[in-house]
C-alpha cells in the first residue's frame, strides 16, 4: 500500500551514499551545476523528531543551500520510491531489488520536464536503500519501432511486444491491456495470443481513420467486427459527467460480456498509460471485493505510466489529466466500490455522484489522486 511519511525508519541514520555523475571533479566543497555532474555524497541526517534530511556536498543544484527534506515515501510490492525536496528541487530515489536503485533528479522543481536519472549500485543496507551507492547517468533508452508516440513501460505478456502490455485483475489473463498495436506484427502477436475481442478506447485523433483500419486489421486476421468495439473516449475537454460515465459503462460491459462468453479480450488507448489506467482500475474495481479505490489507483494508473507516473511525460498534459480524467475516477470510483456498477446499467451516469451528500466523505481523498514516478520505471 502506498503510504506518505518521514522514513526515518526506512534509513539508518548513519547511511551513507555516495552518488556518482560524470565529469571531472572540482573541489569537494564547491558547488557545481547541473551540466557539471560528478560524483556527490549524500549523508543522511535524522532530527529529533524523526524528519530526515540528506546532505549533498557539492549540491546537485548550484548554489543551493541546506540539505534536502525526504518527506514522502511509496512502497507496493517490495518496491520502495522517496521524494525529497529543497526549494524548487525535486529528487526521488526508487529502491529496486537488493542492492540497486534509480535517481531522478529535477533541478527546476517536481512538476519541470526537465530531469536526470542515475543507475545506482550498492551492497545492501538495513532499509530499503544501500547504505553507500555509486551512481552513473542513465541515458534513455531508444524506444523507436513504436510508431511514434510509446509508452517506456515494457510488456509483461509473453509473446506480446507491445508496450505497457499487462494482464488485468483477476481474470485469469483473459484480459489485456497496453498500448495500441501499431505494425502487422504485433497484430499478429495478439491474434497468436488468442485475442478475440479488441476494445479501442479513444477518441480518433484525425490523422486518416485510424479506428478503421485498426478494425479492418483485426477483420483480416478473423476477428468479427462486431467484437472490435470503439468507445470514443476522450482524455481532456470531457465535458462534464454524463458522457464519460455512459461510454465507461459501456466500454465496461462489453469487456464484461465479451469474457462471459470465453473470449480473451484487448483494450487500449493511444499510449496505454490514462485512460487504459482508468478502465482497468475500475474494471478491478467492479471485480474485486475488498479493493480500495488508492490501491486501484497505485496499481492500475500510476504504476503504469498514469500521469507523472510516466517521468517522461510532458507536464501540460499531467495537469491536464489532473483537472480531468482524475477526477472522473474519482467519481466512478465511488460508484464501484458503492456496488452501483455491478449490473452495468448506463442509468447510474445520470447524476453527478458530487451531488450526494456522502461523496466528499465516502470517496477517494482528492489530494490522494497523484502520481510519483513509477517504481516500474527503467530510463
């Protein structure tokens, strides 16, 4: 479960790290700038009150002063994300397996879309962290082959390449989501995976008929048309309530019933990432008792690429999922877990659930609805 708190607990307040860049070194003591990147320790500091602080000499950030404030800390699975801060810095450490981690520093401040990441090795420590790690830049990888626009999170699915592909739920892996397939290949991979529902959950984007040729892909390698089903979804401008609830109703409905019926079925967006996240977390949500509406959100949208869930995604369009798709969630969440869902009736989107008076106490918090990156991220 994700939780925001000193971890204090986490680190021992001896650590010590020592983070490695590039370039050579001027004196220890001096600052240096950001296209000046050297080896830095880090020592961990521990007040009375249980706050932690790291110490950065020379600073990440030129002329910087003070140590940094880790604040924040994620954990899911084993896998364990800190964020600290000083002024309009930003820097988040996720701890991997034993002994190695990722850095992600932003030295114009958490929201800028300019960032550094740096591969991390140490012996194992007593927290989550080594007690001393040496760090180098990590370059990003090449994604090309992906049609343009991809998600950097790799497919989970064997045999399937497309990006941000992974099984949802309880379902047995009869249910896919990723990113849109985008070459004859990686139709052929979902037709080979015996896929044999797709659903398009997006909006067209204008650029010839894509949706078209999506089905006419699917049609020529056996699927009906009638299972390649597109719900024109949008990710900004929903224009209020009724809309967006209705198609994720009916877009929930024909996963529901294409499953029913023994069929494997596919859904994605453009980048699988926002709304892909949503659907799936709702869809959980509807099929899973006992699932919190955060841990949906954990899951589903921010640990694959949901938002900044993606460090790489540029930050105009994390704010403008921010004042849209988060809180439709927000609302479809509530009537998920308030069991409203359950029979997939298009009639429950006929109210704003903001409307009713046990909403703001009932529903997820709204300052919950956001993302660090994911501890899934590999640069």
């Amino acid at each position: 479960m994700r939780a925001l708190r000193p971890f204090a607990a986490a680190l021992c307040a001896s650590a010590l790290l020592a983070v490695g860049c590039a370039s050579a070194a001027p004196a220890d003591d001096a600052d240096v700038s950001e296209d000046e990147l050297r080896p830095v320790t880090l020592r961990v500091e521990v007040d009375a009150q249980g706050g932690v602080t790291l110490d950065d000499s020379p600073r990440f950030k030129s002329r910087a002063r003070g140590g940094l404030t880790c604040s924040e800390r994620f954990e899911l699975d084993g896998r364990v994300r800190y964020g600290c801060s000083r002024g309009e810095e930003w820097l988040e450490i996720i701890a991997k397996e034993p002994g190695r981690a990722l850095v992600m520093h932003k030295a114009a401040g958490r929201g800028s879309d300019k960032r550094a990441f740096f591969a991390c090795s140490g012996s194992a420590g007593q927290g989550a962290l080594p007690e001393r790690m040496r760090c180098s830049p990590a370059p990003l990888r090449d994604r090309g082959g992906n049609g343009g626009l991809s998600s950097p999170f790799d497919s989970s699915v064997d045999g399937i390449s497309i990006p941000n592909t992974h099984a949802v739920g309880l379902a047995g892996g009869s249910l896919l989501r990723g990113m849109a397939p985008r070459s004859p290949a990686q139709f052929d991979e979902l037709i080979a995976a015996d896929v044999g529902a797709v659903l398009i959950f997006k909006n067209a984007t204008g650029r010839g008929d894509e949706i078209g040729d999506e089905r006419d892909a699917f049609v020529a390698r056996g699927v009906p048309g009638a299972r390649v089903l597109h719900v024109p979804f949008q990710w900004k401008d929903l224009g209020g309530f009724r809309e967006p609830c209705e198609q994720t109703v009916s877009a929930l409905k024909f996963v529901a019933d294409n499953l029913a019926a023994g069929r494997k079925t596919f859904f994605h967006c453009t980048v699988g990432e926002d709304r892909t996240g949503l659907l799936a977390a709702v869809r959980r949500l509807t099929t899973e008792d006992g699932l919190a509406a955060d841990r949906a959100w954990d899951e589903e949208m921010c640990e694959r690429g949901y938002g900044a869930g993606n460090p790489l995604k540029p930050s105009f369009v994390v704010r403008t999922l921010a004042t849209n798709l988060a809180p439709l969630y927000r609302k479809m969440a509530y009537l998920a877990v308030k069991g409203r869902l359950d029979t997939l009736d298009a009639s429950v989107c006929q109210t704003d659930p903001t409307s009713e008076p046990d909403f703001e106490a009932t529903a997820v918090a709204r300052a919950r609805l956001e993302c660090g990156t994911s501890t899934r991220f590999e640069p």
